[in-house]
C-alpha cells in the first residue's frame, strides 16, 4: 500500500497529518485509497523490538525507556585490547564468574552481539581461541552499544550500555575534536557516565612505542578537556607484557596530571597461576557498577518560624 | 472453595521430553496414587493416546509433529482437597526453536503466554552444548585474529535467556521487579542419563551459570526439579519387558530442591495448585 509522501505524514496508517478528513482530497497524497486490510495469520506474528545484535541509536529506546542506563565508553587507540575486555567480561559473564551476589545477571537485549564479540575467545571445534576481529568503523554516528541489565539486592534493576567502538574514531577525535569522521567518538564522550582510557602495554612496549606513547598522551588531554567530571579510569591492557618503569610513569602522569583522581587497572587475559579468570577483569567490573552519576544537590531551606505550617514562610 | 484453572505453558524444544512427562503425568492422574489425581475425566485424552500406548508397552513415543500445538483439560484435585483444571500442551518442539531463531512470536503464541498462568520449562542438559573459552582452558598465546567474521555459534545458554525474555516481553511483564506470576518451574529432564547426584539447582547453577543468575534475578522464587519421567531410556521399537508387566506409572521420578528423591512425578505440578491457593 502506498504511504503518504509527505514526511511528517504516516498516512494511512494514521490520518492525515494535514488534518483531511478524505485522504483523496490532501494536496500531498498521491497514493491509492486504502485498501481494506485483512487479518492474515502471517501478519498476526509479533516482531520484537530488539534483534539481540549490537543495539544501535533507533532500538536504543526499547532499553532506554524505563531509565537512563550507565554508558561505559572505552577509548583506545587500534588493537588496544577493547574489543577484547568486552569479551572477556563476557565470558566471565556466562560462568557466572564476572559479579557476585549483589549484581544478579538480569539480562540482555543484545545478548547475540555478546556472543558474537566473544566467540573469538571461545574454543571452536579444532579451532583455538584467537585476537577478536578488528572492530570496524564503517564511518557509523555511533557505536555498537551491547546492553546488560543487573539486578541489586535491593531487587533494583540498572542498565548498563557498553560502546564497541573501533580505534580509529579516537585517534582522529584526539588530534581533532571535530573531525569528521570522528563523529562516534564524540558521540561517546558526550554520552558516557563512565570513560574507561585503554593504554596498550604491548604497543607502548613494541618497535613505535614513541608514536603509541604520543598518541595515547593526545588521548588523555582530550578525554581530561571533555569529561565533565564524569569517573575516568586508566586501564592497562595486556598486563602480561612488561614496559619500561620509565615509559609506565610518563603515561600515569598523563592522566593523573590532567584528571588526579582516575582509577588504574590492569587487565590481561593470560591468568596469573591458576586462576581461570584473567588478570583484572572483575575488579575493573566491579568498579564500574560501583560509579554513580553526579546527583542534584537541592539547596536546603532554613525554617522561619517555629509553626510547622510556615516552616519554608519568607524570611 | 473455588474451582482453580491452571494453565500451563510448557517451554522446551525438541526432545527434551514433553510428551512423555504429558503422557506419564496423565496416567498418574488416572492411576490416582499420586499427590495429584484426576477429578473427574478428562476433556480429550487425544493428543497422549499414542504416547500412552506407547509407554504401556515399554517403547518411546515418537516425534510430535513440528506443526502440533493441542490443548487437553484435565480436572485435577489434590489430597487436601483443592481443585482445580490443569489445562496441559503438547507440541512439536520445532516451534519454540524457530520462536528463537527467527525472532518473531506467532498471534497463536502470545495468547498462550497471555493465559498462562504458570510456565515450565523444560531443560535437557544432556543436549546443552558448553564451550570451553579463553578462561576455562586457557592456553599462551592467541591466534591470529580472523580477517573474515568467522560464523559464530551462539551458546544455548544464551538462546535460552533469550527466549525467556521474548516470552516476558509478549506477555507484556516488566523488568523492574521480580516476578511471582506467573511462575516459573524449571524441570532438568532426563535427569537419569545425567548420573549426578546432588540438588537440582546446583547442578543447574553449575551447568549453565548464567541462565540461573537471569532466572533468579527476574522470579522471586522460581523452583528448580529434577525429572526423569522414564526413568531409563526406551527404544522406539525395543519393547522394554519391565515396563509392560508392571506399568509406565511404577516408573519415573523427580528430585526435589534438597536431593531426596520421590517416585510422585505429579509434585512439581501439585505444587502450582498449592501456591495458588495461598495468595
């Protein structure tokens, strides 16, 4: 059936945006007249607001509708091991591993974006676990956002939205902030309640480990000039490969010049002894949960009088 | 006291042992030596004729068809009297298979969610597949990562969160609280080819962690049996002597919360009726 061309017209469907009682009688309809509908089994089948992939800015609503949930942006440089913290959270997720008793697993509505982001990680018949693909950027307004709701022991129930965000969009948000194609990432630092900055051991150790220390420096003044006062915490990824004392300092000091109470963290996915769940990876968890947006501070109102009545009468 | 309807939505997919738990609780029923028996007779008996036969004689029912969804009504009544009418499915499995895979809930389905008053689910953790990843096994150094996304299998744990959260959704239950109704029963069927010993919940939280964490997190109380409706594994066309000369209904059992085992499969469902009649 043909639908109104006007665009704020959903016609049909609804009745004329333009106020015409007869749809044949509007300048803008050039469709047919409506057809009567009939009740086929096949229409009677409920579609679900949410596909399980990545969510993305039209299906965030679904999730967003009963409160805001926390963002938790990770900014990071290429390759710095994003794509893989998401994927280890999650596979700690799975076993149960990832939160104890006060943080109940509630949900999620991207549960196959989960999956797919862990699989690499996951032993595949023959197959051993690998590096999680590169995440690509496809020049997209905003990232993929995997969703995960838990529940307190206060029976609440809070939404958390991770940003799956390739590299790229933060190297070029760093040099510039209104670059063009860096439109995710401002996306990200406008919208996230937590900021998590991804400092790569491996590259910070490897053969351009100048570059690597220089990018990550523009990053953290960047992050420093747009957080608001939201929490930033510094999160060192790969923590089994070892880096010069020298070069570890000059990055803390990046980020605690510039923003002196971020959280530090080290991750790495290679356990130490015989732990089976990484190195890190709960504790960094743990903390995000355990971040609080800012609230409204009400100025307190002195009483005037003694009658309770009046208790807020003028002064 | 007034007459209860408990409408049950049984969730498992293929194989997991609809129609045989269906057909062995109905004979139970009949028999009538159980914490649940049959007030009455039953509306239409179709639908586990097959099933019944079947088991009488020692042999495994076949496959439900795919396209099957029907309806019996069994009034129902317990020891300290209360009654009710169980209104039980039976279905081919296929059809909560393909609610997940193609994402969308037939009209037919939601009306089912909609009256339901309690919902069973029905796990063969026997078939659930888990994967070893990163942490469980881990090894030195990781592989090269795959240019191409390579196709990936989504766990059936996660398929089974999923479900459960389409079928909230249709049923239009929010997330804000925990959930009495409807009821959440968890049977682990085929509980004799698993060879565990221990509580049905561990052995649930064990094997599949987060499924538990979503169940306990979205019930208030949801309640976890073990279930072995057989009691041992029967052949299509091997007629088991044992079964013929004493009868399916001298077979089968549920493990309760705490371990211990009880020959009464009807529990699980007399428990329903019970629950009910406090509120």
């Amino acid at each position: 059936m043909d639908s109104c061309p006007h665009c704020n017209c959903f016609a049909p469907d609804t009745t004329c945006a333009l106020g015409n009682m007869e749809l044949s009688q509007c300048p803008e309809w050039k469709g047919a007249a409506p057809e009567v509908t009939t009740l086929d089994t096949e229409k009677d089948d409920i579609l679900l607001p949410w596909t399980g992939s990545a969510l993305g800015l039209t299906d965030l609503s679904f999730v967003t509708g009963r409160a805001k949930p926390i963002i938790v942006g990770i900014a990071g440089p290429e390759s710095a091991g994003k794509t893989t913290l998401l994927a280890s959270w999650y596979l700690l997720l799975a076993r149960s591993l990832l939160t104890d008793k006060a943080w109940q697993f509630g949900g999620s509505f991207s549960l196959e974006g989960w999956e797919a982001v862990a699989s690499a990680l996951r032993w595949a018949p023959g197959q051993p676990p690998s590096f999680p693909p590169h995440t690509s950027s496809r020049g997209a307004r905003a990232p993929g956002l995997l969703h995960v709701a838990f529940r307190q022991e206060n029976e609440q129930l809070r939404d958390f939205l991770f940003a799956d965000a390739p590299g790229e969009w933060f190297q070029r948000w760093a040099i510039d902030a209104n670059a063009e194609d860096a439109e995710g990432a401002r996306w990200i630092a406008q919208h996230a309640d937590v900021l998590l900055l991804a400092a790569d051991r491996q590259a910070l150790s490897g053969s351009r480990l100048g570059a690597a220390r220089n990018a990550f420096q523009l990053l953290a003044t960047r992050v420093a000039a747009e957080r608001r006062g939201r929490p930033v915490a510094l999160v060192w990824t790969k923590a089994d490969v070892s880096i010069a004392p020298e070069m570890e300092e000059r990055i803390r000091q990046a980020v605690t010049s510039v923003m002196p109470d971020a959280a530090e963290f080290s991750v790495s996915i290679f356990p130490e002894g015989t732990g089976n769940t990484g190195v890190g990876f709960q504790e960094l968890f743990r903390w995000i949960l355990g971040t609080r947006r800012p609230s409204v501070q009400l100025p307190s109102a002195a009483p005037s009088g003694n009658d309770p009545l009046f208790v807020f009468g003028r002064r | 006291m007034s007459v209860k309807q408990q409408s049950i939505l049984v969730i498992g997919e293929s194989n997991v042992g609809k129609t045989h738990y269906g057909a062995q609780l109905l004979k139970r029923l009949i028999v009538g030596d159980c914490a649940l028996r049959m007030a009455g007779a039953a509306s239409n008996l179709k639908p586990f004729e097959k099933a019944m036969d079947s088991l009488a004689e020692g042999m495994a029912t076949e496959h439900t068809p795919a396209t099957t969804y029907v309806e019996s009504v069994w009034p129902i009544a317990d020891a300290s009297g209360r009654s009710g009418s169980l209104i039980w499915p039976d279905y081919g499995g296929e059809q909560v298979r393909n609610l997940i895979a193609q994402r969308k809930v037939p009209g037919q389905w939601r009306d089912r969610v909609l009256s339901a008053t309690d919902w069973v689910l029905l796990i063969r953790l026997h078939t659930i597949r888990s994967t070893d990843d990163m942490f469980s096994r881990p090894i030195a150094t990781l592989g090269k990562a795959n240019a191409e996304e390579a196709h990936h299998q989504v766990s059936d744990q996660s398929k089974l969160i999923e479900l459960l959260q389409m079928l909230l959704y249709v049923a239009g239950l929010d997330r804000d609280a925990r959930r009495n109704t409807p009821s959440l029963t968890v049977l682990l069927t085929c509980w004799d080819e698993l060879g565990v010993k221990g509580n049905p919940q561990e052995v649930m939280r064990e094997q599949l962690p987060m499924l538990f964490s979503f169940i306990d997190s979205t019930w208030r109380e949801p309640a976890v049996f073990g279930l072995s409706a057989l009691e041992k594994p029967l052949s299509q066309n091997d007629p088991d002597q044992e079964y013929a000369i004493r009868g399916p209904e001298q077979f089968g059992f549920v493990i309760l919360a705490d371990g211990t085992r009880i020959e009464d499969i009807t529990v699980p469902i007399q428990r329903l009726l019970a629950d009910e009649d406090v509120v």
